[in-house]
C-alpha cells in the first residue's frame, strides 16, 4: 500500500516504542527472563480512514530465548501523542478503559460461558498486553498472520454479514442474562460514543441535518418529508443522548445488552481459505465503544455503516431475523431465565429509538457513501461545507434516502414527534 494512504501520525512510531519496550512486553508475556529481542521494524496497521480513535501499528520481532528463535507478529494500539483533532476529541475519553476491561475481563468470560454449552465461537483475539500508565497501549497477536483482512473496495457479502451478526448476537445474548442476573459486573462499561468529549458538539453529530434537510427540499419525491426533519432538528441530539443513557438514568421495558457501540466494517476482519477462496470466520475488532444501551442501536448502527446498499433495501428484515435467531439460540443455551425477546418487541424498540437512526440516516449515511463508494475525504466532508454538501448531491444518497425514509414512514417513525 502507497505511504499516502496511511494517516500521518502512523508512519513513525513513538520514541517509546523500541526494543526495550518490546522486550518487556515479550518476557512478561512468555514469563521468560532470558529474552534478546535481534530484530524488530515497525509499520503502519491501519489503512487512512480506519481509525480516527487511536493509532496502530504493527511489529515484526525476531527474538530468541534459551527455548530458540521465534518470529512473531504484534499489533499496537496506543493513542497519538502530537497536538490535533485526535488527541483533542479521544485523549481524555475513557475508551482504552472500556477496551481493556473488554478483552482483560469480559469476553474471556463470556467465551468461557460459550464453551460451557459447547459453542466454540472466538468473539476476540488474544491480548498480549496493555496499559493505562505512564501511556495508554495495548497489544494484540496479528489476526493478519492468522489470514484475516479488512474487506476493502467491496460491500460484503451476505455471509459476511450473517457472521458478523451471528458474534455480535451471542455478545448481546450473554450480556442480557449477566444484565438479569448480576447488573453490577457490567457497571464500568458506562462511556458510549455520546459521552466522548466534544463528540456531541462535532461536525460528526452536526454537520449533517441541514444540507440533509436542504436535500429534503430541493427534491419533490421528498419534500413531503422536510417537515417532519424540521421538527426532528430542534432536539434530536437531546433525544440521541437520552436513548445513550437511558439504561442508567431511566430504565424502561425493553432489551439492554452490552453493545459494540461502533458496529462497521472496518472493526471486523474477514477470513477467507486461502486456496478456495470460500469464507471461514469474521473477528470482531475495536470493543472501546462497548457499554449497556438498548439492543437497537448496534443494529441501526449497522444498517447504515455494516449493510451495503443491496442489503439495506433487499435484505434488512432477513438479516434482522438472522441476528434474533442466533440471540435466542443462544439464551436458550445459556441458560437465560428473563422474558424471552419477540420480533414484534424488537421492531417496537426500533420505533422508540428512532431518533438515532434519525441521525444516522441524515448525517452518517451520505459521509458512508461518500467514503466507501466515491473515495471521498472523510475529515473533508465533516469539516468542509462544500465537499460535505457533494455527498448530498450523490446519486446513491438520493436513491437509499429515499427508500429509508419509505420505511420510515411504513414503520410510523413520523408519528408523535
């Protein structure tokens, strides 16, 4: 991959990281003492516009021990240490807690509950290290060497989907039964997107309703829609924080899980037979969104950042049913004594959540578009008025704005703004 498609802060590591760092980090993990690391180079692990929260990269280190010589492959996380919109929006955000707290406690404890009923379902790779002090790291084994990719230039496909779906609801199932039985073993994981500092005051949340309502008028098959968006405008980020903080400052009836908070296509990794080019597993990636909201939003999430357009117009209820079957598949398995979920409740709590899909479809829908279909600029469209109104202007967005808001309207979203 050419070097201008790597974000700038990834193409040098920080001092911090060399041989000494690695060293430590090795010995502690093999508890072996007598680790000489002999060779060690670093390069960028995420492609420019798969991470905007942190920085990665990747190291190949040979080393030997009184064992013999190994090689192996590490990706690390950590955040950027230069001033700039990264270290201004994520630095103080508490995701490296969230995440940690993910792969150090929570999903080695869910796997384990997996494998009591005989389900072998790898939800994470494994995490060799982290740290919150004096910087925060973490690193993972390389899913790349184990012939996982992130899928580029192409929608998925259905299978593709239906795997990642099928993680992401044995995620939620064995959270509602932990939720049921001891809320308290979830009660750090409390820091959405929404409570991200300045998140809520960004181009990202507010860029988005006025050229999408400018969209609305300009075009007579829609027109009949702009007034509804106009109410929508006045309090639709209130509305979006309440759904976000609901299950802590007013719990209704309704399914809460412990979501993935940023359920797209570039926090999964695809493997592929190598030889047959058939599919084999999905890894899901990047847990430092994860807390307890309403099951609905992962999957509104989804329909607009992990669908492709075919899915999203051909293929949402069935993809919807994939995912609640494996959800109660897998409560029965586990042994979940709450009230079973319902389609019928489900689509309910997708009505009740509405305005966040309000915001997905007018803001996160025509940046999507605009990045995965024309190649365009993502920190252009958020902050330039007039690469940002070209996304409303695409074709694609007309045609899929369209058909969402059809559904909208089908589902009584308009109803009692």
């Amino acid at each position: 991959m050419a070097e201008e498609h790597y974000n700038d802060d990834e193409l040098s590591p920080p001092e911090w990281l060399n041989v000494q760092f690695i060293t430590e980090v090795l010995s502690g993990y093999e508890k072996v003492n007598e680790l000489e690391v002999t060779n060690l180079s670093f390069t960028p692990a995420s492609a420019k516009g798969d991470h905007y929260a942190s920085i990665m990269f990747r190291a190949k280190v040979e080393y030997r021990t009184p064992k013999g010589n190994f090689a192996k492959s590490l990706i690390i996380k950590t955040m950027p240490e230069e001033e700039g919109a990264k270290k201004d929006m994520f630095t103080d955000s508490p995701m490296f807690i969230t995440e940690i707290g993910m792969y150090s406690k929570v999903l080695p404890e869910w796997e384990r509950i997996l494998r009591e009923v005989n389900d072998t379902t790898k939800l994470h790779v494994d995490c060799i290290y982290h740290s919150l002090q004096p910087r925060q790291v973490i690193i993972f084994e390389d899913l790349v060497e184990m012939g996982y990719a992130v899928v580029r230039n192409r929608w998925l496909m259905q299978e593709e989907i239906c795997s990642a779906y099928s993680k992401l609801a044995k995620i939620h199932a064995i959270s509602m039964k932990t939720i049921n039985e001891r809320p308290e073993y979830l009660q750090e994981f409390k820091y959405g997107m929404c409570e991200m500092p300045g998140l809520m005051d960004s181009p990202l949340i507010n860029a988005g309703m006025d050229p999408f309502i400018e969209l609305l008028g300009s075009t007579p098959e829609l027109k009949k829609y702009q007034p509804h968006f106009e109410k929508i405008k006045l309090h639709f980020k209130n509305r979006i924080q309440e759904v976000m903080q609901e299950y802590r400052n007013n719990p209704q009836p309704g399914y809460y899980v412990l979501c993935h908070g940023d359920f797209h296509s570039r926090n999964m990794m695809f493997k592929h037979n190598k030889e047959t080019g058939c599919f084999e597993d999905c890894m899901l990636v990047d847990y430092q969104g994860c807390n307890v909201v309403p099951m609905a939003v992962d999957l509104m999430y989804s329909i607009y950042m992990l669908m492709g357009p075919e899915q999203r117009s051909q293929e949402l209820e069935s993809l919807f049913k994939y995912y609640f079957s494996v959800l109660l598949e897998t409560l029965r398995k586990i042994g979940y004594k709450g009230e079973m979920p319902t389609p019928l409740m489900f689509w309910s709590e997708m009505k009740r959540h509405r305005y966040y899909e309000f915001l997905l479809l007018s803001t996160f829908l025509p940046i999507s578009v605009g990045l995965r279909t024309h190649g365009m600029d993502i920190g252009e469209m958020l902050h330039n008025d007039e690469s940002r109104k070209k996304c409303y202007q695409l074709k694609e967005v007309f045609e899929e704005t369209k058909e969402m808001l059809e559904r909208f309207e089908r589902s009584g979203y308009f109803e009692d703004l």
